[in-house]
C-alpha cells in the first residue's frame, strides 16, 4: 500500500508517491509548490493538513496553520470554508463595528468571484509537515501550471511539529548566557527596617552602550523599595561627560543610567549633585528630577524640626518649584551628567546618527578622580611579585 503525502505547496500543488516503509521517516526535504488556478481547477481535490498555512497572494489574504483542522476538500471548497469563516461573526460586526463589517463584506465578495471563475489567482499551500496534497489531474505527466523547488524545515518548524533528529545533541548552556536571559534572587535584609527581604538581579544589555546589572529590593513588611545599578564590566580608560539641552518635553522620557561615581550639574540652577548622593540608577530623566527634588526638598532633614528656618525653606520650596517647571518643559536648561569611572548613559533618541542637543565628552581623569575612585594604589599586573 502506498501513502500519497503532498510537501509545501506554493500557490499550487502536487503530489507524490511514498511507500509504505517510509511512513515513519518523514524527510526534512520539502517540496514547496505553485500553481495558478482557474475555474476548471476548482474541482480539484485537496489535502490541507493542520499544519498548513494557506494563502492567495493577489488578496493577500493568508490562513495560518493550526487555525483550521485538517480536511480533505476541494479548492472550491477551501474558498467556501474562508468565506464561511469570515460570514459568520458578520452579525455582530454589523452591529459593533460597520466600518469593519463593509470592509469584510468587500473581501468576501472577491472571494466569491475567484470561486466563480472571473479572473485566475495563486494559491499557496506550504505545509513544513509534507502531509497536505493537491491533485494533479495529468498525473503522471507533469502539471504545466506547476513550479516546484525545495527547503529544508527550520529548527523552529521542526520545534513546532515536534521533531527533534535523534543525534542532536544539547548544547551545554554557559553562565554568562543564562545570566543573561534569567533574574536571580537572593536573600538580604530589608535597609530601612532590617527585615528578611529578597533582592532580584538581572544581567541587562543597554542598546549603543554596554552591560549593566540591576539590582530591586522589595521589603514586604515596611514597604521599602529600591533599585541599584552596577556596572557590568571595568572602569572605562576615560571619563566621560555628557551634556543635554532640554528643548522638548518628550527629553524627559530618556532612559538614563546614573552610576554611583556620576555627577549631576544642572548650570541655570547653579546646582551640583556630586557622586553617590542617589546611588546609581536606571530610570528616565523625568524619573531622576523626581528623586532629586525627594532628596532635597522632601526629605531633607533641615527642612524640618528645630534645624529648619523660614529662609532656608523657603529657598528649597522655590527649587523645587523649578525642578517642577524643568519636568514640565518650561525651563530651558542643559542637564550635565559628569562621570569620571565613564559607566553613565543618557538615550540618543536618533541613535545611530548624532544627537542635535546632546553632546558626549571624554576625558583624562585627574589624580584626585583617580584616587576617588580608588585606581592609583590598584595594581593589576604583577601583584604577585
């Protein structure tokens, strides 16, 4: 007994003899196949396995696999089951949606036309599977209308269908790659209350800059919450010094990476925020003005108590009120990110090209940044001696 199996039809279709031995070895080898249709090919005897997709590309119009149960039919047939799928909801799209409902009455008309003959088309069956079947009617002499050529599944086809070859073997995994594509958890203590509380880290690469770590704490008893940000590899050879001009309210959604050693200048305001005073930071810049103004409007310790005075309030109530302004675009300012370990980034929203109103400076670290960072009595290379 033999099996008739059909592999990858483009636009058409064909045929082939398989013996019955070969049943259970499927080849990876299959045929993709095209085929104009016209009226007399609508009687056509057709095999669509599940795993077929459909389409016709002059209405660029595509049934993808595993939406349709398998069927044997015609290709008459298949356009009367499109048809019927589209019609049924058609009701409620009358009554929700008529725009919608015109626009699919419209394509079910052209639909209806291809089964009626009124012009030719291309139907494309392209099942990885090799089961779908399309008669050929002049078998075994070749079909005229037919082009045939050949693929082989890719790892996600054969994911897909199941099929895993018996030699592949799995690759060992390294840990740099799972670092990446998983979030660790450990256990630490909450540093507002002390509690047992669990920090999540996750190994992130930042488009156009490197990798960084992030570190969250979430305590469940106090509340707590705080995020963390650690370079992912060593101190740049050069400083870095990165300067924007807010021009547009839509600056305030770059994503910004704060190190522990940056710091911030904001020249208008004649203000300074030197290293460490928020820690280091993935957020966007309207993220960093917030916990700026928190730092040192809310909760500054002289702003209450017996510390506190009228003048000195007054002072940080009205910079506050311009960092509000900033956030809100009201305020031409530049915002100057000062790195000397240069592990800092502000979003060049054109990126690859140059950004217009953001200039990125590098430089040679003094011996005082050098000895801030802890680098003139670090030796790398022959420590042993």
């Amino acid at each position: 007994m033999s099996v008739i199996a059909e592999e990858n039809v483009r636009g058409g279709s064909v045929f082939k003899e398989i013996s019955a031995d070969d049943e259970d070895n499927q080849p990876t080898e299959i045929e993709s196949l095209c085929m104009n249709c016209y009226q007399n090919d609508m009687n056509r005897e057709v095999v669509k396995a599940d795993s077929a997709t459909t389409r016709i590309p002059e209405l660029d119009f595509e049934i993808p696999p595993y939406t349709q149960k398998g069927s044997l039919s015609t290709i008459e047939g298949l356009l009367d089951r499109a048809v019927a799928g589209l019609e049924q909801d058609q009701p409620l799209r009358n009554a929700t949606a008529p725009e919608v409902a015109v626009k699919i009455n419209e394509f079910i008309d052209k639909l209806k036309k291809l089964k009626e003959g009124e012009s030719g088309f291309t139907l494309v069956i392209d099942d990885p599977s090799g089961n779908s079947f399309v008669e050929n009617p002049f078998a075994p002499q070749k079909d005229e209308a037919l082009s045939v050529s050949h693929y082989k599944r890719t790892p996600q086809q054969d994911a897909q269908l199941g099929i895993k070859a018996e030699d592949e073997e799995e690759k060992p995994s390294n840990d740099i790659d799972s670092m990446r594509n998983e979030v660790l958890t450990f256990n630490t203590n909450c540093p507002e209350c002390n509690a047992p509380a669990s920090t999540n880290m996750k190994l992130v690469q930042i488009p156009h800059f490197k990798e960084v770590i992030i570190m969250a704490t979430n305590c469940d008893d106090c509340g707590h919450r705080t995020n963390e940000v650690k370079s992912g590899g060593a101190t740049e050879e050069l400083g870095t010094k990165i300067t924007l001009h807010l021009t547009d309210l839509s600056d305030m959604s770059r994503d910004l990476l704060k190190s522990e050693t940056c710091s911030i200048l904001i020249p208008e305001l004649e203000f300074e925020l030197g290293m460490a005073a928020v820690g280091g930071k993935f957020t966007t810049l309207e993220g960093l003005l917030k916990d700026i103004k928190d730092l040192i409007v809310s909760k500054n310790p002289f702003t209450c108590g017996d510390s506190s005075t009228s003048d000195r309030t007054e002072k940080l109530k009205l910079f506050g009120q311009k960092i509000d302004k900033i956030m809100a675009g009201d305020m031409d300012v530049h915002i100057v990110l000062d790195d000397p370990a240069g592990n800092s980034y502000l979003q060049n929203v054109y990126a690859p090209d140059p950004d217009p109103e953001m200039t990125t400076e590098k430089y040679t670290r003094t011996f005082e940044q050098n000895e801030d960072l802890g680098l003139n009595d670090m030796k790398t290379e022959g420590y042993q001696e």
